[in-house]
C-alpha cells in the first residue's frame, strides 16, 4: 500500500457547533499541528509516519500511541480511535466524531486511557489493543488514533452559540487478509452549459459534474480522463482531469466537478469520463445538445411555419 501524505487529520464534531481545522504536514512526520502532535509510537526501526497493521480476522493486535505536548502549559486530551471517511466537499481525508457510529477502526482499537494529561513540553506514551472480529470484511479499513484538545475556543467574532476544538490523529492504515477487490465506477454524469444568446458573441462553457464511487475493498489512487465528440464523432476536447483526490477509501462516494472553457455553442454530442486505478476502471457518460435559444426559437418558428403552409396547401388541394 502507498504512503499516503497529509496524516493531520481534520476533525468535525459537534459541541453546539464543534469544528477543527484542516491541516496538512509532509508524511515523513508526526500529524502535528504546532502545538501537539500524536504518532505511532517509536520502534526499533525508527520513527513510523503512520500506523500500518495487517491482521487475520479474529486477531488482536497491540501498539502504542505518542502525544507529545510542545506548549509551555500541560494539556489536557481526550483519545479515542476513528474511522475515516472521503469528505464530500474535495474528497478529502477526514475521520468520524466521538459521538458518530464506528464500524471498523474506531470500533475495534481501544487505547489504555482515555483521557490524559500531558506536561509541558514532555510526552505520553498510550498502548492500545485492536480486535479485529471474527467476521471483519477483507480489505483495507483505514481510520486514526485521535488526541483531542479538551479546551474550547470561542467561535468566529466571539459567538457564544459555537465552540471549537481542535484535534490531531495518527493515521491507522489497516488491512484485513483476504481476497482484495478493486472496482471503480463513474456514476450520475450531468453537463450543464453557459453560452450566450447570440453564437460568437462571447465566451461559453460547460460545468460536467460525476460522482466518483469505489465499490470494492481497498484504497485507490484514481485518475479520470474527460473525452468529448460531437457530430459525426469529431473530437472536442481529450485530457486527464486535476482536482481528483489521491485517495479514495473503499465504498465511499464523492462528487466531483470539471470545467470546459470553450464548450460549443451549436453542437450535438457526447462527454464520456473514464476512471481508472490499479485494476479498476469504470466509465459514465452524458449527451449534450448546444443550441443558443435565439437559434432554437428560430428553429421553432421556422417549423411552426412549414407546419401553417403544409394545413393550407392540404387544404386547397382537398378543396379542388
């Protein structure tokens, strides 16, 4: 499995209104966000970015966590395991709350304390236990060991109705034995366009909007090319897409954009977007009509009057 970047975790709870902000940190080093930081435990093989475990279903696995306060003051930690998930706004990697259900990860490691205090400028070593169930589904199930900051902070302009709290996580990569099945597929594609009235007299373009869905049980790194024809199978536009996330952890969905400056403006076609990852490849596809409406209401009127001529001319014919 590849070594994924960004291991601070973003965190989104609710406390009345609870957030945490998203950082991200090279992953040659602890998640950290300046003023603690939290990482696997080190070893003998030196320091780990992350935690990365293969186990058998039915098999409990044991490891140690360190949180590390930097501050001049002691903190004070709440810690806990995690799922992780695709966040649906840029398919980020973010990781469930406390009070959120936890079905892999954050329901099966259990750190030896749940709450710690840490002096200043020292740090805490935590062992934890992880019970894969006998029953755990094949397949990567990633999640994280999160420290999170008890204190909370005033909300923006000083609101007294939102509070924030700020948490840091080791990323816990954990793979299950058994058949590994990559699939990837490209659903719901939709083309919406902005032209002008009048052809040629400005810019247009086209928003084409898909979700990215990976139905099998490991992590992809996916690419998604953008291919378009119009008539007669004329080549528009062929390129690899940007703005897909590195990551996409097994059975999440995420919906993503892409911008096409220049779309045409009287055309008729096609745009097919092609995913692929490892083994995985799956493609959607959506038609799309270009026809400015001062060209469509002359189309209409145009018909509507062929049709008037062709009911008199019957109707002269017939009455001779």
């Amino acid at each position: 499995m590849r070594r994924l970047p960004a291991p601070l975790l973003p965190l989104l709870a609710p406390l009345l209104a609870l957030a945490a902000l998203l950082c991200a940190v090279p992953a040659a080093h602890a998640a950290d966000n300046g003023e603690w930081s939290v990482e696997p435990t080190a070893s003998g093989l030196g320091r780990r970015p992350y935690f990365y475990l293969s186990a058998d279903p039915g098999t409990t696995l044991t490891d140690s966590v360190t949180v590390t306060n930097k501050t001049a003051a002691p903190l004070t930690f709440v810690l806990y395991a995690a799922d992780a998930y695709n966040t649906e706004r840029d398919g980020g990697f973010a990781v469930r709350t406390r009070q959120e259900r936890q079905r892999g990860v954050g329901a099966w490691a259990k750190p030896d304390r749940a709450r710690l205090t840490v002096r200043a400028r020292s740090a805490v070593t935590v062992p934890y236990t992880l019970s894969v169930p006998e029953d755990a589904e094949p397949g990567d199930h990633p999640g994280a060991l999160v420290a999170l900051d008890e204190r909370v902070a005033a909300g923006p302009g000083g609101a007294v109705a939102v509070g924030i709290q700020r948490a840091v996580g080791a990323r816990v990569h954990l793979r299950v034995n058994g058949p590994s099945v990559p699939a990837l597929s490209v659903e719901d594609v939709r083309y919406t366009t902005d032209a002008p009235l009048v052809p040629g007299t400005a810019d247009s373009s086209a928003l084409i909007s898909y979700t990215l869905h990976n139905r099998g049980n490991v992590t992809l790194s996916p690419k998604v090319a953008l291919r378009a024809e119009g008539l007669f199978g004329r080549t528009l536009l062929a390129r690899d897409l940007t703005g897909v996330p590195g990551e996409l952890l097994p059975r999440q969905r995420i919906r993503l954009t892409a911008n096409w400056a220049g779309a045409p403006q009287l055309d008729w076609g096609e745009v097919t977007l092609t995913a692929s990852a490892r083994d995985a490849r799956g493609s959607g596809a959506a038609s799309f009509l270009a026809v400015p409406w001062t060209a469509a209401a002359v189309l209409a009127a145009a018909g509507a009057g062929t049709l008037v001529w062709l009911r008199r001319r019957r109707r002269r014919m017939g009455g001779g």
